[in-house]
C-alpha cells in the first residue's frame, strides 16, 4: 500500500513539475501566460511542500532548484565541444556588401545565398549542455576554447528550461549544446539599479554589466534574485545532426522550449535585407533590451561549414555593429545653466571623446539629487551615454580607477548667471534663481515664447534673443511687440529684409490660438496638450485667472500639482503685469469662439498619449483629432491611459513606461479605425 502511495506521489511531482515548466516557459519565453499569478503560485508551493516531505523525491531539473543552492569557492573549467567563435564587423551598408563580395568569391558562381538576421543582443554568451533532455552543465564563453562552469548559476534563470523538450510529446535530442546570451532587460536592469541604491549597495553602469557581473557571483542566491533573461540562437552540437538552416534551427529550438527572439527575419536578397537593417537600427531606442547592432548570417548552415572560419570567426556571418552609444572620458568640470523658469540645472564638462559619430564635449547630468546619489566628483573617470540622438548624459563614474585628487561637489549658493540668491522648490529637487530679472532666464522665456508651436514668430532664435536682452530692448515677452525697425537695425544681423521679416512674424504672432498663449507663457507643468485641455473648460485667459486651485484639479487631465502651478503663476503680481502689457499690446486673450468642448463620440470616456512622428498628421492635429470624437489627451502615461498613439522614432520613455503598465499601443491608422467604428 506504501508502495501505491509513493508512486501516487511521486506522479504527482512529476506532473507538477511538467505543469510548472510549461507555465514558466508560457510567462517567461512567450511572455503570454495562461493562468494567474496566483494559480501559479499555488501549483508552485504544492510542488515545494510535496518536495520537503519527500526529499528522496528530489531532482535537479525541478523548478524549485531555481533558487540557487550553496555558494561556491571558484568556477571549474570547462572544454566546449567546438570553438564558440566570435564575429567579424562591419559599421555600415559597404562593410556589408564587401563581405557578401569577399564570401561569393569563395563558392560556386552558381551559389545564390539566403541570410537570417537577429538583433545582437548586449549580454554575456552562455553555452548550455543537455543530456538526454536534461541540463546537466552551463558555462562562459571565456577563451571560446575553454570557458567557465556556471550551472548552478544558470539554473536560476526562469527563462531556461531545465528539461526538453518544454511541452509536447516530440522525443528530446539525446545530447544537445545550445548557445546563447543571458542579459537584464532595461526596465528590469532599472527597478534592479533603484534596489541596490535603496539599499545602500552599489549600482551597476550598463545592463551588459550587471548581467555579467550577476552570472559570475559564487553565491547562486544572489544570482536568482537578480533579474537574468536569456536568448538561445545557435547549435553548437547535436544528435541527432541539428537542422541544415539558421532559421529552423531558431524554429527547433523554440518548439524546444528554448527562448529565441522574436526580432529575427530571412532575406533572399542582400539590398532588402540592407533595408530591412536600415530600417531596424531606428528601433533600438524601443526595445525593452540592450542591443549593440544586428547579426546577419548566411542562412545555410552547410554554406557557413564550407566557408571556414578566419582567424577566429565564422566567415559566414558578419556583425553590423549600430554608432557606439557609452564611453569613458575625464569629468573636467561642473557647470550649471539657468532655464527659463529659473531652475539651474548642471552639466558635465567632459575630456573630448568620440561616440556615436560625434565629438563629445558636454554631458548632462540631469540635477543635484542625482550628482550626490551616483557620487560624481570633478576629476572622475565616468561613462557616458548617448542613446539615438538625444543629449549624451553622464552614467556613472568609475570608481574602481580613483586616485583621490578628484574633488566633491558642492552646490551653487548663487546662481551661474546674474549671482542672485537660488533656494530648491518644494516636493523638487531642482534649485531656482530667485531673481526674477535674471538674463538667462529672460533669455530662454523669450527664445520659449517664440518658439514652433507656440507664439511660432520665425526668424527669433537664442540668438537673437540673447542679442535682444543684452541691447536692453527687451525686459519681458511682452517688448517684443513694441520693437520698432529703428531699434532693430544697429544690431548685428539686422538688415533692412530680415528686420523687416521680424517684426512681420511679431505682428502675425498677436493673433495666435488662446491655447498657444497659455502654452508660450512658461507656467510651470503646462505645455501644449494640458494647454489645449484648459480651453475646453476655461475661454479666455481671463477665466482662467480667476479659476481656484481646487476647479483646475477637477478638470480631467489636469493634477494637482499642475493645478497648483497654474494657481501660483496667476497669484504672482509680476505675472498678472504681465497679461496686462500683452493686452496692451494686442496679443488675443480669448478662444476665437466660445462653446462647449466636443461631444460623444467614438473616443469618449479614452484617455490618449500620443509618442512620435505620425504619417499624416502633425501631434497637434492629432490631440485636435482625438479630442474632436470625445477623447482626451494628456502628456505622460499613466495608469489611467487606455492608449499610447505610436508613430516613427517614439519616446523611449513613454513607450516603455506603456510596456510596463500594458497599455494597448495603436499607430495612426488604428487610431482612425478607432473613429471609424466597424465596417458596415
């Protein structure tokens, strides 16, 4: 009857562990699970609570050996079962074509060739061995000859299977070795930096950084609470013989079990594929991972064995590395600037140092808060980054390379421009000239005001505003519209047709949508789409003055520390003079006509953020859209957006921020489907 029992249970174990594999291969590698969090845990702590009471039941290839066993003293070598080769570069389409050229030339004229291409994802290379369907050893890249044994690390990834095939009744190889790359997705590597700094340990510079160092701890525990995912992508033994082609070895090893990414394509011609890559590398900034350019390989596997190897790899396949993104250079100095409400905000004066193209000689370093947390010194060896074609900002420093002659910083007592008293802004951590006359703050305020999708006067850059305030010509916006040729003229720059075209676009400006004004004026949290949403409620600048702080807040889409901000900026005396000299000098205060904000429609009661460049309208056009069929649409994404409106080149920030929360993402002509309502 004991016997009975213990077989009873011990199917059951199995078949818990079946059913906890296959969930984790549903979450962790499709990333579409079919139960709950909850479901899953239950079948987790029954298949824990069955292992405890029947420890003679144990295995490795269980789900519940993911948490990480005892810590080790080293890493044991291990010989791989053929080189595990790296790659040859190319940096643009030519260094493409050239391979292409120089492998035809070693096959028969007849040859016509086929490529798969796959991202090349930033992360450390694993080589992972199965016997008989199990996986029996881990282990580094290292030399590519010989690397070392990380099983015990490795089994704690939930993206690795831990017994093949993962689901499915097709009979696993009876000895497979698959290479891949273990690596922190962003959002995690993120959350996982703000854990450490929370806890006072030290954070890591990169995501490829992180996931080596995680994968080389002796602790497995570590590893099993850090955030490693895995992609598999290559072969490198098999029995039975593995498939003949890159693509259906990626095809076979997903039906494995194994996770293989999604991005990946085949191409029967070179200039399609080199579209297709052209193309791609304008999605770096979106993907929820790290990549340092694209893999492009010969897709059959007989053509890449005929070709050889050169030096130390393949000749079959080449990597089209994307514009570095990081590199290190001296921190010379701190600066600061002041923006146009006052904020100062510090900037890093770096070494020269090439990245992406370009020669770098200022970083930003974001604010104060972010300098004391990283512990930037003057004199600091740092990483810096660049990612598309944003501003380059200051990662960390290296700290493992101070000498001690780098030197703390200290915070401005007064500000960088005019020398007046700063002081910080409540629940910020920015410091604020308190002066309201400061240039460069003047400076800004009118360089803002005329502005692309403001008060739009053409012809009034940084420039010319600096040129503007430094001639005294000009103590507020509202001077602008007082400038006469005579004062134009003397100044560098101005001659008779381009003083002319200025006071031309000056004049045009006056007669801008209220929405605009409101935008142009720098109130603090309101740019042009909570702008847009006060007009719907509020006609004319003059209503919206005398709206209290509590009124703002109930209008949909509006915080309330928006709402503060637009209660303070009326409050202030200085800014009330303000309005005032620009009624005196004609600049419309009023929506072209009152009425009611738009009715129901299709988009009623959907709240809509909208994030890069649409085909066929411009983001103001396209909030006009929205909000004509009843929607709303706010700046940021939130727990409350039901969509994110994705064009080309869309901001990482917004996009990721969807990705985490789950919001639906539509492009442009889903949005009008939307409208539309189905088809009759």
């Amino acid at each position: 009857m004991e016997r009975i029992e213990s077989e009873s249970i011990q199917q059951r174990i199995e078949a818990l562990r079946r059913e906890v594999a296959f969930h984790n291969y549903r979450y962790h590698v499709l990333d579409a699970p079919v139960i709950s969090d909850a479901e899953y845990d239950r079948l987790l702590r029954e298949l824990v609570g069955l292992e405890q009471t029947h420890p003679e039941l144990a295995s490795p290839d269980s789900p519940t050996q993911r948490v990480g066993g005892e810590a080790l003293d080293r890493f044991e070598k291990v010989q791989h079962p053929a080189p595990i080769l790296s790659l040859d570069n190319a940096f643009d389409a030519a260094g493409v074509r050239s391979w292409q050229e120089r492998i035809a030339r070693l096959l028969p004229p007849e040859t016509r060739l086929s490529y798969t291409v796959e991202p090349k994802i930033d992360g450390l290379t694993v080589v992972l061995h199965y016997r008989e369907g199990r996986f029996a050893l881990g282990a580094t890249r290292g030399s590519g000859e010989v690397g070392e044994d990380i099983t015990a690390n490795l089994r704690t990834l939930r993206g690795l299977p831990l017994r093949i095939p993962v689901h499915g009744d097709a009979p696993a190889p009876s000895a497979i070795v698959v290479r891949g790359e273990a690596y922190i997705a962003i959002r995690d590597f993120e959350q996982m930096n703000r854990r450490l700094l929370e806890a006072g340990e030290k954070t890591f510079a990169n995501p490829r950084n992180a996931a080596a160092g995680t994968l080389r701890q002796l602790d497995p525990k570590v590893v099993a609470a850090r955030p490693l995912s895995l992609w598999c992508y290559q072969i490198v033994h098999s029995a039975p013989p593995p498939p003949h082609s890159q693509w259906e070895t990626l095809e076979y090893l997903q039906a494995l079990g194994f996770p293989v990414v999604r991005e990946r394509e085949r191409f029967d011609d070179l200039e399609t594929m080199l579209r297709y890559c052209q193309e791609w590398s304008a999605r770096r900034d979106t993907l929820p991972y790290e990549v340092d350019g694209l893999v492009i390989k010969v897709d059959d596997l007989r053509v890449q064995a005929e070709l050889g190897v050169v030096g130390k790899a393949p000749r079959g396949a080449i990597a089209l590395k994307f514009p570095a993104r990081e590199a290190t250079t001296r921190l010379l100095e701190i600066g600061s600037n002041v923006g146009r409400t006052g904020v100062i905000t510090p900037y890093a004066v770096l070494e020269p140092v090439e990245l992406g193209g370009a020669t770098i000689r200022r970083a930003t370093l974001h604010n104060f808060d972010y300098i004391r947390e990283k512990d930037i010194r003057v004199g600091d060896r740092i990483l810096i980054k660049r990612s598309g074609d944003v501003i380059p900002y200051v990662v960390g420093p290296i700290t493992e390379v101070r000498d001690g002659s780098e030197v703390a910083y200290a915070l401005p007592s007064t500000c960088p421009s005019c020398g007046g008293p700063v002081a910080p802004a409540a629940q910020e951590v920015a410091l604020y000239c308190l002066n309201p006359a400061c240039p460069a703050q003047l400076v800004r305020r009118v360089d803002y005001w005329a502005g692309r999708g403001l008060m739009d006067i053409a012809g009034l850059g940084p420039q010319q505003a600096d040129l503007l305030v430094r001639a005294g010509l000009v103590h507020d916006v509202a001077d602008l519209y007082r400038l006469q040729a005579e004062d134009l003229l003397p100044l560098d720059g101005f001659a008779a047709k381009a003083t002319a075209n200025l006071l031309n676009a000056i004049g045009a400006s006056r007669s801008r949508p209220l929405a605009r004004l409101i935008a142009a004026l720098g109130i603090r949290r309101v740019g042009n789409t909570v702008a847009e949403i006060l007009v719907q409620h509020h006609y004319s600048i003059d209503a919206l003055a005398q709206a209290s702080q509590e009124s703002l807040q109930e209008i949909p889409g509006i915080g309330p520390f928006t709402a503060q901000a637009i209660a303070e900026w009326f409050a202030d005396e200085r800014n009330r003079a303000l309005v005032e000299k620009l009624r005196a000098v004609g600049v419309r205060m009023a929506a072209e006509a009152a009425g009611t904000p738009a009715g129901p429609g299709p988009l009623t009661g959907k709240t809509l953020v909208i994030t890069g460049t649409l085909p066929t309208m411009s983001r103001e056009q396209a909030a006009a859209y929205i909000r004509a069929h009843g929607g709303q649409v706010t700046d940021s994404v939130s727990r409350k957006t039901d969509y994110l409106v994705v064009g080309a080149d869309p901001g990482g920030t917004k996009y990721r921020r969807a990705q985490e929360l789950q919001v639906p993402m539509v492009d442009e002509a889903a949005l009008r489907r939307m409208v539309a309502g189905p088809a009759d």
